[in-house]
C-alpha cells in the first residue's frame, strides 16, 4: 500500500460508501436529479455476467468464494463454542446478489414496533408504500397458480411496479410445493392473509427475486443499476475500499466533507458537498475506549455503535423420500450427468432445477403447543413470564413481548428445500452442502423470528482490511432457545402429516443419527449442535433516541453529525420477522425520499 494519498479533483454532491442492495437503491434515486451528481464506492467487483450471481441454481457457490467477505463469529457459548460463518456479499449488488432469492416479507406489527421506540414517521403506514415500490410480481398461469395455492395474491400486489423482479420458481410438475400447501391447510394452519400485506400466518409457496422471462436472479445491480449505468451524473467505482470519513466542526454538529480510500494499493481523497450516505460502517464514532485502544482518532463518542446486534439462527432435518421423487441432492453433490442435463435445460430451454434457488415453500407459524390440543396462547405467556428481560435490553423485549401477544404473529418460521443438508460439519466448511450422503432428500427447516437476543461487532485494529469481532451472543436470552426447540420439535409432526408425508421414506435415512427431536430436550440439544445463521445480521446503528441506544436519528442521520447518514440494515432497531432483503430496500427507497427532502 502507497504512503502517499492522491486528491482527487472531482467533488461529488453525495458519496455512497457500499455499493449493495441499499446502497445502489439509494443512488438510483437519488441520480433522477440530473443536477445532482453521485459516486458509489464499492470495495467488491462488478459480477454482472458472473453465473454464480445469475444462475438461481448457483447461489450456493457464493459463501466462502471471493463473493463473500467471509466473516465469522467468536465461539458462541450458547452453540457448544462453535463458531458460526456469517456470509455477506462483497461485489456490486451487495447481499442481495447471493442470497437465495426467497422473497420474503417482515409483519406490519414487527414494523409499527419501530416507531413505538421511538422513530416517528416509522409505521407500517408508512413504509407500505416503500414495500410497494421496489419490485414487480409476475403472476404464473392460472394452472400454476392453481398449483402453488396462490388464492391469496391481490390486485395491490399486481399493481405493485418497481425495478426488482418477483416471480414464483415452483411447476405443476413438482409435486412437493403442493403437499407443503395442502398439509398446512389439513392441519389447520393455510395461509390466512397476504404475505405482501404483512399479515399472515400459516403454509404458502412463496416468492423469489428471480426475473420471470429471463429466469436469473434480479438483484440491486441488475435492478437498480445496471439499466440506468450510463447516467452521466452517476460513477460507480468497484475495488475501493474505504479507509476514513474526514469530518470539519460545524454550528455544534461535525460535517462530513472528505472521503479516503484505497483502490489498487493506492490511497485517493476526494470532497464531499452534501451528504457522505454510508452503507457499510462507520469510521472514528463508536466508543471512545475502543477507538482510543486502537490509536484511532475519535470523531464522536457513542458506545451505541456496533451494539444491539441480531440475527436470525436455522436448522432443520433432511428425510429420505420415497424411490422416484425428484429432488436436488444430485446437483447439490456436483454428480456431472445431473449437472450437464440441469445446464443443458437452462442454457437452452430456461427451464429445470438451475431456474430454483433457495426456498419456495415458507410459512410463518405460532408457538406450537406441547400437543395438538394445548392452549397456546396460555402457553406463551407462561413461557414469556419464566424467562424476564435483564435491565439492560428491557426496552427490546418488552417490544417483542408486545408482538408476540399480538394475534396470528409467528413466532418462528418454517420451510422446505428440495435437497439434503448437512449441519454437523465443522467449522471449515464454506456451508452445508458439503460430505453429503447418497441417496435423495427433502429438508424441513426452522428459523427465528424475532428475537430476544443481543451481540455486539467490534472493529480490532485501525486497519480497514481486517475483519471485525462479531459476537451474536447467540441464545444469550433463554427464550430464543426454547422457542426455536419447539418450532423445530414441529417438523416432526409436520413429516408425519400428509399429503407430506406421502412422499417421505418410512423409516427412511435422515441428515444425522441424532435428527430425531420428540420431546423437548432432544431439539434443544439438536438445536445447540447445529443452528447456522440466516446470514441476517441487523441492528448495530440502531434508529433508536440516543439514550436508548441509538446511532442514527429517524431521518437515518448519525447523532453528533449534519450530513452522514446510514443506509443499511443495521439502522434496524429490531429485526424483522422475516430475510431482510425486502426490508433493505424499503428501508432504502425511505431513505431515498429523507435525502431528496432535505437539500
């Protein structure tokens, strides 16, 4: 790396530092001004034409590539010491372009909780028409349609027009997507509302960011970037890594005006006239201790920064299916005849498994009950009155208490993936298809919904290239371990129901000798041992007041400062019920809106 910094002549209006799915929204938006002129930052490449990114079927092969920022977390207590991969996305498009696809929507009582701590202007009512505006639904034919259950799509979620593309993945050949509809109808948990709306709960297929016509992933870099590159008022720059924000003292409030980064082993500084909007982290605000230990010069002291880390936890079980279902577990173990066929039918056709991603089949389920016939409401609230909130994080789950008591709120979530999965690597491995067993498999999986608790990340040198201490504290509250434990005890119950279980294998072979999770104790043990991230971090600049652990206000902009304003999902002051994906993108169109009104 040079010693020198070379000053570049351009100034820009606004500089975005992180050219993911927030922050390429953003600049979209922002660059319909002719007048106004953009620059975006980004430390990855420019994976446009890259197969890994477009492909659906590819996205597996993103985690632990040069795609992913390959982050871990310290050993988590609470998971048997295990350190847990946390992938993010490192190339143009951010998270959004190697995710899995699955679109997926959080809960209008999960969304009015932000303003009830305090950020007003932050409702359901409000951010609905942001949820709106982002992507366009393409409904299949009224025989698919008809296949996937797909009754509750409404005129507003038709009419919905924005650059991202949505799409349903699951055929009337597939014969699974249907059973996962139809089971949850015969055990009286259908689908009881809209998923775009924010109020359902219960089995649906659901939807994923896959163009329709052209069958490859629609991200923030085809959506949002990609048709509007050749904007004159708009440069993107891939393989800058920001070093620093430069800040002068203005009338109480310091003003971000200089940017440094690094591009190539050389150091560049240029100027900034409005607004530095950053979608990445913060540089010299945090706590004055940690910076300090770290010889780097405090910009403002907030120990709120890097605090109230969330995340979602998974895991599931993968049961043997019966001779002749068609599954994926051929392409998952990389067999070559399956993958020349799949490549042969998507290159030429637009068809077959390499159009799937992730998951098409979803639901959001209530706390199952300790039998069919329990009362489950009462069980809840003896479960939430056995394990209070510390003093520290009464504010948060006091929140969640309320959404959790609110009627037809999921408590966790459940969903189906057309391959097996193995959960009992250790740590070296990139993900959880690796060392798979013969044979063919459908995995039933279990995630958190909202979750009670908190961790931190932390930078550890004042050298930008070096990775953070990340520390979910992962089940540190009690009642995340005992909700998962059930929704993941369910699954047992939800292979033995049919049309489901028509197609499952008696006594057949599962994912692990231990995968078998009747009573309580057992699914905890099971959850201890093999619960990865969703890879939804959230929360760590928090729109919260300051005295209740805030970084930035309800207009994102960071306390202490005039014109830096976050952008990501770590402005998320409570994670959504659901992938953060959908919510990024709100989030980020709100944000477009809060800059355009505040020249």
């Amino acid at each position: 790396m040079s010693t020198s910094t070379t000053e570049l002549d351009t100034s820009y209006d606004f500089v975005i530092i992180g050219g993911g799915t927030a922050g390429l929204t953003v600049a979209n938006r922002l660059s319909d001004d002719s007048g106004t002129n953009i620059l975006v930052l980004e430390a990855g490449g420019n994976h446009l034409a890259d197969p890994r990114v477009i492909v659906p079927a590819l996205c597996m092969q993103a985690p632990g590539s040069e795609l992913d920022w390959q982050l871990m977390t310290v050993p988590q207590e609470q998971l048997k010491n295990r350190k847990i991969r946390q992938p993010q996305g490192r190339l143009l498009g951010g998270s959004s372009g190697i995710n899995n696809q699955a679109f997926i929507s959080p809960s209008s009582t999960g969304i009015d909780a932000w303003a009830r701590l305090g950020n007003d202007g932050w409702t359901w009512a409000d951010m609905e028409p942001y949820y709106r505006k982002f992507y366009t639904l393409s409904v299949p034919d009224e025989a698919t349609s008809q296949h996937l259950g797909l009754d509750y799509i409404t005129d507003a979620d038709k009419a919905a027009r924005g650059p991202v593309q949505v799409s349903y993945t699951g055929i009337v050949q597939d014969p699974l997507s249907k059973a996962w509809v139809d089971t949850f109808k015969g055990m009286n948990h259908g689908m009881a509302g809209d998923p775009f709306s924010c109020k359902s709960v219960g089995g649906y297929a659901n939807a994923a960011t896959v163009d329709q016509s052209s069958k490859t992933r629609s991200y923030a870099a085809t959506a949002y970037y990609a048709p509007i590159s050749q904007r004159t008022n708009l440069s993107v720059m891939t393989g800058a890594q920001v070093e620093k924000i430069g800040f002068s003292e203005g009338d109480g409030n310091m003003i971000a005006n200089t940017v440094y980064f690094n591009r190539e082993g050389k150091s560049f500084r240029l100027g900034v006239r409005k607004e530095v909007i950053l979608a990445a982290g913060l540089s010299g605000i945090g706590n004055s201790q940690i910076l300090m230990s770290l010889d780097i010069p405090v910009v403002i002291d907030n120990k709120n920064v890097g605090e109230n880390l969330q995340d979602h936890l998974m895991t599931g079980i993968s049961f043997e299916v019966n001779d002749g279902v068609m599954t994926g577990d051929s392409l998952m173990r990389q067999e070559p005849e399956a993958i020349a066929a799949a490549t042969d039918m998507y290159q030429n056709h637009k068809a077959g498994p390499m159009t799937v991603g992730g998951i098409a089949s979803h639901a959001f389920m209530p706390m199952p009950g300790s039998s069919p016939m329990s009362n489950i409401d009462a069980e809840l609230q003896d479960l939430l009155q056995q394990h209070p909130s510390d003093p520290k994080n009464k504010l948060h789950y006091d929140a969640i208490c309320k959404i959790l008591r609110t009627p037809d709120e999921g408590t966790g979530a459940l969903f189906m993936f057309l391959a097996q999965t193995n959960l009992h690597n250790n740590e070296s491995a990139k993900d959880y298809l690796q060392n798979l067993q013969p044979g063919s498999f459908i995995s039933l999986g279990a995630c958190q919904a909202h979750v009670f608790s908190r961790g931190m990340s932390h930078i550890v040198s004042n050298k930008f290239s070096d990775a953070p201490n990340i520390d979910p504290r992962y089940f540190s509250h009690p009642l995340d371990l005992e909700l998962l434990a059930r929704h993941v005890q369910f699954l047992e119950r939800l292979a033995r129901s049919p049309p489901l279980a028509d197609y499952i294998k008696p006594n057949g072979k599962r994912n692990h000798s231990t995968a078998y999770v009747e009573d309580l104790a057992a699914a905890k043990d099971y959850v201890r041992t093999t619960a990865l991230s969703c890879y939804h971090p959230a929360g760590t600049c928090a729109m919260l007041p300051r005295n209740e652990g805030g970084v930035v206000d309800n207009r994102l902009i960071v306390y202490g400062t005039k014109n830096l304003r976050v952008v990501d999902a770590s402005v998320m002051p409570l994670i959504p019920r659901s992938n953060l994906q959908s919510t990024v993108y709100a989030v980020a169109e709100r944000a477009a809106d809060l800059i355009r009104a505040h020249p």
